[in-house]
C-alpha cells in the first residue's frame, strides 16, 4: 500500500514531581519525522487544550507542506484545573496570590519536560531552535520562561498577552504604574543576544484603559514592556510587534494569524506592518 503522511501525531502525559500531577500533552510531527537522522527544532506551547477548537491540526499540516518553513515539532501543554496558579511569572506571585505556582511550572518546563524531549524525540539540543509561544496568561508564562532561561530557547511569542500581571493593585499615584511584574522582571534581568520575541494584540482584545490614554490595556501593557525591552536592549530586529485591527481576546483571533507566527519562528524573516494585515 502506498500512502502519504500529512503528519505525525500522538497524545500522552508526563508524570511531574515538581506539580505533583500527570500533565498531558500532544506532540505533532512532520511526516519526514520517520526517516530524518537530523533533530526537528520544537515549538512548545501553553493551553494545548486549545489545539483542536483553533483548527491547529489544519495550521500545521499546510505548515509541513510549505517549503519555506523548517520542519519543526509541535509539543503542547494542556492546562488543567490549576492554570490560574501555575501560569505567571516565576519571580512572584501576583497581588492576588495567583500564580503562585508559576515557580514550579517553570522548573517542571525546565528540569523536567525539556529533558524528556530532547530524551524521547528528535528534538533539537542547540537553544536557538527552540521557539515557545503562549495565549494570555500562557502568554505571560511563556515570555517569562524564555526570558529568565535564554540557555534554553531562541524565541518567544505572546498572543494577547496578560502582561497586566501585577505586585499591587494599579493606582493613579503610580504613574509610571511599575506594578506591573514583566516590567522590572525585564529591567533587573540580563541581556542576550541571541533571543528574540513576537507579540501580538488585538484593538478589540479588551475594553479597558485604566489610566484613560485612549490606548486599551493589553495594547499599552505590550507595547510599554516592547519599550522597556529596548532600554535593555534588544533591537527592533529582536522584536516583532502584530497589532490585528478588530483582533479579540479570542481563539478565532489567534488562529488566524498563526500561521503568520509560524512563518515568523521557522521561515524567513517577515516585516508585519502596524495592523498585522
């Protein structure tokens, strides 16, 4: 029988001793994936519950199929019960005391789930061809993750990030409003060259404008750590910015520029206007 593969894919979980539970996760391979003796740069990805309703399997399988994308593995995290509390930012918990387990989250990425791969798949050893990408609150665990370990990754992307993670609750008496954690994670944090980072917004992600600049929260909160990355930094080379006019807060939105993102992270470099259009 002769046959074409459009993927490989399979489900499974991974027992962690840092949180205490199975986590389940689904790796996706391109169907060379069999008969390469070469390892795959990986795509790592937070909420991978979401993986069928954003029509993922679709995504990458046309993915595999272009020529001007590198071959990659797709590995996602399906978050359970405890997401509110593992995702955040591993330095802090935020005012609320949520996230309070983001430090162990990270190790489990670290110590634990990294090692496996790289074990268990054709999965690539250098860090540059590691990418890992996240929606909201994935998002911000993501950003944080890559930032504070650029021994292990190349690349990080944020889809509506929850960069509004906060020590204190925002008051006007703080006009700089430097409660926001990302903000001083990044100005007391190391430079590396090598890293690079992808952010996406949409103009309709949220309604809210706390400090009424006429620019949404998850604009501003974006835009001012792209801002405090540059102080640190990292040139506009390092840093793509997609702002979606009419974009949501939605699995739609992010959807739809995915493969936008993909192109980004394994294919040449493209320059995305101010709308993402």
């Amino acid at each position: 029988m002769v046959f074409d593969l459009e993927f490989i894919s399979l489900k499974g979980t991974y027992s962690s001793r840092f949180l205490g539970r199975k986590v389940s996760f689904r790796l996706v391979a391109p169907p060379t994936y069999r008969t390469s003796d070469v390892p795959f740069p990986v795509l790592l990805m937070n909420d991978g519950q979401d993986y069928k309703a954003m029509g993922l399997e679709r995504i990458l399988s046309s993915a595999y199929a272009d020529k001007k994308i590198a071959p990659f593995i797709y590995v996602a995290l399906e978050a359970n019960e405890n997401r509110m509390h593992e995702y955040g930012t591993a330095c802090s918990a935020d005012y609320k005391g949520r996230g309070e387990k983001a430090h162990q989250y990270v190790k489990f990425i670290t110590e634990e789930f990294i090692p496996f791969l790289k074990r268990e798949f054709k999965a690539a050893s250098q860090k540059e061809a590691w990418v890992y990408c996240g929606m909201s609150l994935g998002g911000l665990s993501a950003f944080d993750t890559v930032y504070n370990h650029p021994t292990l990754f190349g690349k990080a992307a944020v889809f509506s990030g929850s960069f509004w993670w906060r020590k204190k609750a925002y008051t006007k008496k703080d006009p700089e409003d430097r409660s926001r954690i990302v903000l001083d994670m990044v100005k007391n944090g190391s430079y590396s060259p090598h890293l690079s980072f992808w952010f996406q917004c949409g103009t309709l992600d949220e309604k809210a404008d706390r400090n009424h600049s006429g620019i949404i929260d998850a604009i501003e909160d974006t835009t001012d750590l792209i801002k405090e990355l540059k102080l640190k930094g990292y040139t506009p080379e390092q840093l793509t910015y997609v702002e979606i006019e009419g974009g949501k807060h939605d699995l739609p939105t992010w959807a739809n520029i995915f493969p936008s993102f993909l192109q980004w992270a394994f294919g040449p470099t493209i320059k995305e206007n101010s709308t993402g259009k």
